[in-house]
C-alpha cells in the first residue's frame, strides 16, 4: 500500500523531466538529450562563423546564405522531424491497449480521481494510484476552467478543458511518488494545485482498489466526536465519505483522505495538525478556494474532526 | 532659409495658399507650447511613440523585478497570489502591446520617411490619430491599478477564466477594451506605413533600391495589418459575453475555449515576428555602416523576410500542443513551425556574410549586434526544440518556455533596439550617446541577461511551471530563482545605465555634425539634429546606399543638392509621390498642417471605451458619435485634385492623382485588407463551431433561404456598381459618379437589410454558433453603415462644390471600398445559405 510517509515534499527531483520515471517522460527525455546535444553543437558552430567572418575579411560567399540558411537547416529539421514524429507516434499511440482507466476531473484548485469510470467508478481525490508497467488510459476532464494535468517524471502534460475530453496514456517504469502540477493558469491559487502520482506494484494497486471500495473506517474514542462534527458542521454538503456521507461532489472525496501523504492538493504534510489548520483557515493557506475557512469551531471539535478524518486511510 | 525659387511664388489654376507669407522653414516649423500636441509631423509623433513605449517598457520591467523578487526564494510572502497574478498579467501585457510594437513602431514613423526621401509620412493625421489611440488605451489598461482591478488573467486571456464566471471583476474588461483600443493604434499605424512606403519615396527608388529596413517594415506593416484583426474579433467576441451574454467560448451552449486559443495565437504567433522583424531590420541596417560595405544578400532576405511573413501564419497551433488536437495536426503544425527556421537562418547567415565583408568597428551598436547574434540564435534553437510535440509537452508551460521567449524577444528585440537607440540617438537629439558608458549599458545587460535566462531552461526541465507565485522548497527550483533573480537585478542596472546615458547625452554628448557613423541611408544626408522639413529638395536615387555611391549627395552643404519640390508651391507642406513600384514620380500629395482633429477623434474613441467600462452606455455613445463627427471634418477638407505643378526637376504633375495608384487609394486597399481579416477571423469562428461543436450546429435555427439569396443579389449589384463607378470617375464623369456613390449607399443598406431579415429566426443567445452568424452579420451591417455614410458624404462634397469638376477620387476610392464589401457580403450570404440548406432544426 502506499505509505504517506515518504511524500515528494522537499524531496530533490520530485518533479523533474530529467530524471524520467515513465515511458513518455523517458522517451521525451532521449530526444531533449538528443536536441540539446545538437543544438548546442550548431550553435558553437554558428558563433565560430561570426568569429571567422569578424576576423578574415574573406568576403561574403553566396553558399553561406543557400547552406547554411536552407540546406542545412532542412536536412537537420528533416532528420528531427522524422524522430520527433517517431517519439509521439510512440508516446500518444497504444491507447487500445490500456486495460485500466483513470479519470481525472481539474477543479479550481484539486483534482477528481475515479478509478475505473464506467465500471467501479471509485472516487478518491489529489493522489493518483497506479500499477508500475502497465499503460493507463488516463482521461482528462475540468468542470471550471482550464487545468493541464502534468507529472513530469512520467509523462507529458495534457490540457484539461471544460465542454472536452482529453485522453493520454501513461506508463510509470517505477514504483515511486511522483510530484505533479497544474501546469495551465486556472487562477488565484494555481501554484498551489498539486497531486502526487503513486506507481505500486501490480497487485499491491489491486489491493489498494479493493480496499478503496470499502466504507470509510468507523472508529470510536474522542475521534468519533470528530465524525459528529463533520455531519453538524455541513461538511457533507461538499465532501464525501464513503459509509458516512456519500454524494456530494462539491469538494475532494475524503472517504481516504488521512491516507494520502499530503493535503491541500499535494501542498503541505498530512498530519492532524495541518488539517486542523487547514479546516480553521483554508482562505488563508488556499486563496480562492472554494471552501470556506471554519475558523468558528470550537478548538475541541475542531481537534476532533481533525484527528477523525487523520484516521480515515 | 528664404525660398528661391520664383516659379513658387507664382499661383497656378487657383488653388488654395496653406498659409501664405510663410517661409518653407515656418511651414514646417513644429507648433510650440500647448500646442506642440496638435504636430502631426512624423518626427513628432515617432518621438511621441518611442518614449511613451519607453516608459511602459520601464513600468513592465519594474513589474519583472517584483516577479522575481517574489521568486527569489521558495514559500515567498512578498506579493500575495492576487497580486502576483495581476504584476505578471501586467508584465506581459505591457511589453507585448503596448512595448515592443508601439516602440518599433514610433521608429518606423520616426525613420521611413527619413530613408525614403519624404517630407513626413503620407497620411501625417492617421499616424497621430494612432498614438492618440495607443495612449488612451494604455492610460485606461494602467488605470485599472487604481480601482484595484488589475487584470489577472495572464496577457492571453484564457477563457473560461477571463469569463464573467470566474472573473467576475472588471479586470478582463479592462484588458480587453484598452487593448483593442490600443491594437487600433496599431493598425492604423500599419496601414499607414504600407501608404507611406509604397506611395512617398525619393525619385528613382524602386522597390528593388529601397534600403532594407522600408522592407522590413512593409511586410512587418503588413503581417500587423492581417495578424491583429483575429485577436481584435476575440476580445470583441469576448467582450460582448462578458457584458451581453452571448454564449461564443460557452461550452454549455456549444461556444468552446479552444476557439479563443485559436484566434489568440492566430495573432499570438506572427505577433513574435512583428516584433523581431523591424527589430532585425535595424540590425541589417546598422551592420552595414559599421562593416562599410553594403548588405551581404540583400536579395535573399527580402525573400526571406517575405517567407517569413507567409510563414509565420501557419504555425500558430504549437502553443497549443497539449490541447488535445489529432495527431496529423500536431505533425504538421511542428513541421510548419520548425519550417520557419530556414528564412531566420537565411538573415542570420547574410548578416553573418556582411560581417566578413570588411574590417568591422566595434562600436557599442556593434556589441549589441552581437549580442543579439549570441543571444537570438540560442533562443531560434531552443524554439526548434519546442517544435518537436513530445519535447514540447514536457516544456510547454515551464520555466523552458520562459526562457526560450526571453531569449526570443529580447535577443531578437530589445538588443537590437538598444543598439539602434545609440545608433539613432543623433538624429533624435544631435548628440551622441556615451561609448564607454555604452559599453557597460551592453555587458551589464547581457551578463544579467543570460544569467536570468539560461538557467530557467533548467528549471524547466526540472518541472517548474509557468505562472506560479510560489514554489515548495527543496524540489531542484531553489538556488535556480536564486541566481536568475540575481541576474535580472543586474540586467535591470543596465537598462537603469542606460537611461542615465540617455538623459546626460541629450546636454553634454559631443554634438554630431553630419552622418557621424558614415553610414549609406538618407536620413543621415543633414547636419544633425535634422530639419523638420527633411529635406529642403528631394534628391533622385539611383542606389540603395545613395550616400555611398551618390557624390552630389556629400560634396556639398546639404541645403543645395538637387532635388524635386525645392521649396512650397501654394506655401502648403507637400512632399513627392510615387509609382509604387518603379519610385517614379507620379504626383505631389498634400500634407496637412498641424491639427486637433486626430486628438479628438481619438478622444472621442476614449470616451466611448471608458464609459463602456463604466457601463454608462449613452456616453459611450455619445463619444462615438463625436468621434465619427470629427473624422467627418478631418476628410472634408477641399481637394486640390487637379491642380497641376512643376516639380522643379522639368516635370509637371498633378497634386492628388486620382488613379489606383494614389496613396489615397492604397490606403482604402490597405483597409480594406483589414476589414477582409476581421472578417475571415469571424467566418472562421462560424466554420469552426460548426465543424468541432456539431450538435449545437444541429440546434441552431437556419437562417431564411429567400432573403439571403436577396442578400447575396444586393452584394452583387455592389460589385458591378462598384467596376462601374470606378470606371466612370476615372473618365471624369462627376454626375455620373455622384449617382454611383448614392447607388452605392443604397445597395449596401439594401444587403444589409436583407441579410437581418435572412437571420431574424436565428437567436443570439441560444447557441454559440447563433452568436457568431450575429456578430458577422453586425459586423457586415457596420461596414455597410460606413458606405452609407461615405456615399452621403461624397454627395454632399459633390453638391457644396467642395470637391473640382473633373477629379472623382473620392468616388473612386469608395468604389473600391464597396467591391470589397460586396465581396464580404457575399461570402456571408454564400456560408449563411449553405448553411441554411443543410437540416437543422
């Protein structure tokens, strides 16, 4: 199962094309090496031609214009045309052959996850789970404005547009966590629209399906006053949780939500602390969001709800 | 100096004295005091330009400062998301509009005329109408700081959330209205150049001789005039869902975001090379005089730069990648956009060439030169990497991107600017500008420069998006923003050097004399600073370096070369026009005094935008109305058409030709090439929807067959009205061409009425699709109103004798006008009737 402890917050490289996780992000990764290589080999070229020209008056020549202005670069645009086009045939094809999809809907500022749409169609919000080697249909959906889903170790971004439907398929190479962002200007708190993508081995993604199918724990002591709370307070008038509330859509599903390794969409630690806080001043860690701050609990209730939905994994 | 020439002292055929007992300095004298305002010369208003684009590029800098200094480290609290967003919305904004396009511009106004051997450009009044425009909409974008409702939507307006939904504050209107206004400034500016360059050039320079920055700027004039129209019909569009309701980016009522997108990157992608071209056009012009030979391919990059222009409308889906768009899109709009790196290559290889012509001096023009060489290059390759699709989706919208732009525009753009604001400054001021503070200005600027830039495509790579006003700590990002934050300080001292250079030159720098640089153009034929006039005689070319290769233009004071229209027949400002090809003089066009008119019809303009941003409809109104009343008085002046002069050179010719060839009549095709744009922008809005949101095209009600079919015989009897009129008033017919005009009048009503009675069944509000067939039909109805009331006008100077019997140009020109709106009628009625006959509802 996953294991919030080892988030990708702080973690060096999180986020990074460069050190690829995933087939598209590998394969992007083989023609940025290969581009920049090159690139950087035509322009020490072209710079040692102005230096030649600035220090022999040789004259113009007519064939530097023709080859180095046309020739040249049609030859090198004809040769990387053709691998570009090889890498994107083989990144965006193969969508007939993922077995497993995951649909996930951008939301001013945190992501819908359902697994399997159309068959389980089980919810879940801000992390997304998949089996390490097998490629993933992933399809891409915004009920607001326009987000770009985006986790650079695996793949490439895609854009996820109200009224459309995008689909792109991924494969992670390694089990890992991998940071990812919305990487399209959706408004007041873009920076801080972020998911971890959590590649597990095949049967442990099994499991974790099974066991997300499942009503939320139930627990007793001071933690199910916290339960108590979240039903007084309204909470379910956006949240889910499974066995507890289920329907509302409004907000991120928390049928699990002690049990993903980082809040806010991928922003700060999970611990009971931070969601505490979070609950009392969600205006003030989130500008914009949609969720009010519910800074008029009481310090007990809001302990309590706080340490209930810290329990939910 | 006193006018010698007795022949101009002499009245001939009766025509009106401008402004008799004055000399041909005092003609020209610019207005002092307050009404130094109303100078509509083309030094004025150039200068007018450059400076205003100036101090927004210094405003848009200092908003860069405050973007990285909120980046300088992770977690920052400097500037709150609100307002990040808005600063860099603002920066965008700013350097994109109302920067980079206004400045190369103004030194476009500024040097045209100058190079091409003209007294100002051809139509003085458009120019300042122009800059009136710019200003007002940069005055009302920039006011929107102080109602705390900065735009925040980034500078390409993505809706949905510039809508009313998710912005529901007044910052997307801000944008969108002061932007158009100031996109109008843009254009009229453009067309002007085109009349300026084709219609105003010295005796004997053909197309072929003009020195290579009047090609530039032609096809950077013409990419303007064709490439902004689609961004002005999206903020319309835009602008009436915002305020009316019409549903044309709605999903929910078949509109679709991406519709926005296409038609912003439309303009969005030639936009980059309107402004590197006039750019790049200054470094083909300033390579020269320091190499001492003449460009190297001259031929080659006027092809190219034509290419590019061709070019460059064919890519602009690269930003757009990761749309969704099918596979064959992708393919070929990333074959099409690395395409564009062949004519780049070829001016980068020419300008290479041209350097090792000869011994090059290294002045601190040169180290901009190559600086740009250095830094452009770099920024061409990384943008042929991002035309690769599966390189692009991870770099699209990351600190890559940044980086690649910045290196773009301001390797491609503000080097070269800088190095022609030292190369230039003596002809504004008659001062040089510091060499060794010159010197700093560059290496400041280009260490700062790259050490911002050249790591963010690092930090790109390493996964930091665009637009983020913060960032966790300890991902790969931190010491990054660090360094580049650092060197943007450095960068912005340059430029802070630089200023300080500007203002110490302009009372202490060595005074310049004459052609300091010893360069080949005409603009630098006088003593420096130049006179209002530029040239008391118009000099004959015969070469494109005329002061290289023309001894009688240097051998003596510069007063006494020979020339054409040596002092002022009839004491009135006129300058020479020409065959627009072959440069022969076809024609001795009149140019207008200083005058309030193109103040107030800008004003007017202001009045009607601002009090639509305040919602008090009748003042906007109001202030439309005023502005069409003072365009009304501007082109009433009588007509010297007729009139006929010697031009001091053995010929005589006749003042405002009425012919195709006249620059009155260019200007109307010019126009009319705007309006064909705008048009195309919403038939292609239409034939999107249809195409990519068929349901709701199933919903749409049809249009009427009957009254379309109507419609579409109205535009024709236009056309043919059109051939004939112009057929008559160039045979002199007076009464028959007033009848025409009247005809015309009522023609383009009478298609306008029938195409709203063809679309009274369709709703507006219903579909998207209802929305944009309502809009082209408006937009139709307005360029109808307009050839109504040109028709009317023309009657009314027919019948008050305002205009010589015998002289139909303005017949002539509206002729024109109307075969290009029976043209645009008729494509309307054609889509709408196919549309019509196929289903619906």
């Amino acid at each position: 199962m996953t294991d919030r402890a080892d988030s990708t917050l702080g973690v060096f490289g999180a986020q990074s094309s460069l050190l690829p996780a995933g087939e598209g992000a590998a394969a992007a990764l083989g023609l940025t090496n290969a581009m920049t290589l090159g690139g950087a080999a035509i322009f020490v070229i072209v710079m040692a031609f102005v230096w030649l020209a600035w220090r022999r008056q040789t004259g113009g020549r007519t064939w530097w214009i023709l080859g180095g202005g046309v020739v040249f670069p049609l030859v090198v645009l004809a040769l990387l045309f053709v691998a570009s086009t090889g890498v994107l045939r083989a990144v965006a094809g193969g969508r007939e052959d993922a077995a497993l999809t995951i649909e996930v809907t951008g939301h001013q500022f945190w992501w819908d996850v359902v697994y399997d749409p159309g068959g389980l169609a089980i919810r879940d919000a801000n992390e997304v789970v998949m089996p390490v080697g097998v490629p993933v249909r992933i399809v891409l959906k915004s009920e607001d404005v326009i987000h770009s889903f985006w986790v650079p170790k695996v793949a490439g971004k895609m854009d996820m547009i109200p009224g459309r439907v995008n689909e792109t398929v991924m494969t992670a190479t390694e089990a890992g966590r991998f940071r990812g962002q919305c990487a399209e200007f959706c408004g007041l708190s873009h920076p801080l629209m972020a998911f971890e993508m959590v590649a597990v081995p095949p049967d442990h993604f099994r499991a974790f399906l099974e066991d997300l199918q499942g009503d939320a724990a139930d627990v007793a002591g001071p933690a199910a006053r916290g339960r108590e709370v979240f039903l007084e307070a309204g909470c379910a008038a956006c949240h889910a949780v499974r066995g507890v509330a289920e329907g509302a859509r409004l907000g991120p599903d928390l049928t699990r939500v002690g049990g993903r390794a980082a809040l806010g969409a991928g922003m700060w630690p999970m611990n009971e602390g931070s969601l505490a806080g979070w609950i009392a001043d969600v205006q003030d860690m989130k500008p914009g969001a949609n969720m009010p701050s519910y800074a008029h609990l009481s310090g007990p209730d809001l302990r309590a709800l706080a340490q209930w939905l810290g329990s939910l994994r | 100096m006193a006018v010698t020439d007795p022949e101009t002292r002499t009245p001939y055929g009766g025509a009106r004295k401008g402004e008799p007992g004055k000399t041909f300095d005092e003609i020209w004298q610019q207005p002092r005091g307050l009404r130094y305002w109303s100078a509509v010369s083309h030094q004025a208003v150039g200068k007018r330009f450059i400076v205003t684009g100036f101090c927004f590029f210094l405003i848009a800098g200092v908003l860069a400062l405050l973007v990285r200094t909120q980046l300088i480290v992770p977690g920052n609290t400097f500037l709150d998301s609100e307002t990040y967003n808005q600063v860099f919305t603002m920066h965008g904004t700013l350097m994109m509009f109302l920067f980079a396009i206004p400045i190369l511009g103004g030194f476009a106004v500024y040097l045209i005329p100058m190079m091409l051997g003209a007294r100002d450009l051809i139509f003085p009044r458009l120019g300042a109408f122009g800059y009136w425009c710019y200003l007002f909409g940069g005055i009302i974008l920039m006011s929107s700081f102080l109602f705390d409702a900065a735009p925040d939507g980034g500078w390409f307006m993505y809706t949905p959330l510039s809508s009313n939904e998710y912005s529901p504050g007044a910052g997307p209107d801000f944008w969108l209205i002061g932007i158009t206004f100031a996109e109008i400034a843009s254009v009229a500016t453009a067309v002007e150049l085109i009349a300026a360059i084709l219609c105003a050039r010295a005796p004997g320079m053909s197309l072929t001789k003009m020195p290579i920055f009047a090609w530039y700027i032609l096809i950077f004039a013409f990419m303007i005039a064709v490439g902004f129209p689609p961004l002005i019909i999206g903020s319309i569009l835009l602008e009436a869902q915002r305020l009316l309701g019409l549903p044309f980016y709605d999903a929910a009522l078949g509109g679709d975001p991406l519709l926005w997108q296409h038609l912003f990157w439309l303009f969005g992608h030639p936009e980059v090379y309107i402004i590197f071209l006039p750019a790049a056009g200054m470094v083909a012009t300033m390579l020269p005089t320091f190499v001492g030979k003449p460009l190297f391919g001259y031929g080659f990059v006027v092809a190219a730069v034509i290419s590019m222009g061709f070019i460059s409308f064919g890519l602009w889906a690269h930003h757009m990648f990761a749309t969704g768009l099918p596979i064959l899109s992708l393919t070929l709009f990333s074959a099409a956009s690395t395409m564009v790196a062949v004519p780049t290559g070829v001016q980068i290889f020419s300008f290479i060439a041209t350097l090792a012509e000869a011994r090059p001096r290294l002045t601190v023009p040169m180290h901009f030169i190559l600086g740009f060489l250095f830094i452009f290059v770099l920024g061409g390759l990384t943008g042929v990497m991002l035309a690769s699709v599966p390189f692009n989706l991870q770099a699209h919208d990351s600190y890559f991107v940044v980086a690649h732009l910045h290196y773009v525009l301001i390797g491609g753009m503000v080097f070269p600017l800088f190095g022609a604001f030292y190369y230039w400054a003596p002809l504004f001021t008659g001062r040089m500008m510091s060499e060794v503070l010159g010197r700093w200005v560059f290496w400041l600027m280009f260490t700062g420069f790259n050490l911002t830039f050249l790591l963010m495509h690092l930090t790109g790579m390493r996964g930091m998006p665009r637009r983020i006003a913060t960032y966790p700590e300890g991902i790969g990002w931190d010491r990054l923003n660090l360094l580049s934050t650092l060197g943007s300080y450095i960068l912005a001292a340059g430029v802070l050097l630089f200023v300080v250079d500007f203002i110490r030159h302009r009372r202490v720098g060595p005074h310049a004399g004459r052609n300091p640089w010893g360069a080949a153009t005409l603009e630098w034929l006088y003593p420096l600073p130049n006179p209002n006039f530029n040239f008391h005689a118009i000099p004959a070319v015969r070469s494109r370096e005329p002061l290289w290769d023309q001894p009688e233009l240097t051998d003596r004071r510069a007063e006494r070369i020979d020339g054409v229209l040596r002092g002022t027949a009839d004491s009135r400002r006129e300058t020479i026009s020409c065959d627009p090809i072959t440069g022969e003089p076809i024609q001795i066009a009149r140019l207008p005094h200083p005058t309030w008119t193109p103040f107030f019809a800008a004003l007017g303009l202001a009045v009607a935008f601002g009090a639509l941003l305040a919602s008090f409809y009748w003042i906007s109104l109001a202030g439309l109305c005023f502005s069409v009343l003072v365009f009304l008085l501007w082109a009433w002046e009588p007509s010297d058409a007729g009139v006929l002069r010697p031009d001091g050179m053995g010929r005589t010719l006749p003042v405002d030709l009425a012919d195709r060839r006249s620059h009155t009549h260019v200007v109307v095709v010019g126009l009319l090439l705007v309006l064909f744009a705008l048009h195309a922008s919403l038939i292609f809005g239409g034939l999107y929807l249809w195409n990519v949101v068929p349901d709701f095209a199933e919903l749409t009600v049809r249009p009427l067959g009957l009254p379309l079919i109507l419609a579409a015989g109205a535009a024709l009897a236009m056309a043919v009205a059109g051939t004939v009129a112009r057929r008559w008033a160039l045979s002199e017919r007076i009464g028959a061409s007033g009848a025409m005009s009247g005809l015309t009048a009522l023609l383009a009503a009478g298609t306008t009425a029938a195409l709203g009675w063809a679309i009274l069944p369709v709703s507006p509000f219903d579909t998207a699709l209802g929305a944009v067939i309502w809009a082209t039909v408006t937009f139709v109805a307005v360029l109808s109103a307009a050839a109504v009331l040109w028709g009317l006008f023309n009657l009314a100077r027919d019948l008050t004798g305002a205009t010589r019997p015998g002289q139909a140009r303005h017949a002539f020109n509206l002729a024109t006008y109307a075969k290009g709106l029976a043209a645009m009628a008729l494509a309307t009625a054609g889509l709408l009737l196919a549309f019509a006959l196929t289903g619906g509802a």
